[in-house]
C-alpha cells in the first residue's frame, strides 16, 4: 500500500505477479505489474514495458500504461 509520495516499491524480475494499492501519484517499478488508485483524489498512475493492469479510482485520473498488453480501466 503506497500512501506518500515518498514512498517506493521495488521488485525483482521473475519474482511472480506484484499489485501496488496507491492513494497518491504512483509510478510502477519496472518489474510490478499492476496499480490499483485507490481513494477519490484526481490521481495519476504509470505503467512499465509488462503488461499492465491499471484502474482508476473515483476521481479524475491520468492513467499511463506504455509499452505492452495493457489494460486501463477508468472508474466513476
């Protein structure tokens, strides 16, 4: 769960399937491959080169999946 910006998460390659949960501006580690935005602030989330799975939460939303199969999903 990533609730500040000065949070980070690190992840190594082949070490399975990873979700991060963010309430704030988050930009996936180059080896996690799903964010989910969660509360209601306007928020933006990126993606790497994996493929990504990336919904938005409530509020109004940037949502950046880049390279690969990715799947971004905007939410009311």
């Amino acid at each position: 769960v990533v609730d500040s910006s000065s949070d980070v998460v690190i992840e190594n390659a082949g070490d399975g399937i990873d979700q991060v949960n963010s309430s704030v501006e988050f930009t996936l580690d180059r080896f996690v491959e799903h964010l989910t935005l969660t509360g209601t602030d306007g928020i933006g989330g990126d993606g790497t080169a994996l493929a990504n799975k990336i919904p938005g939460n409530a509020g109004g939303n940037y949502l950046g999946g880049h390279e690969g199969n990715d799947t971004l999903t905007g939410n009311d």
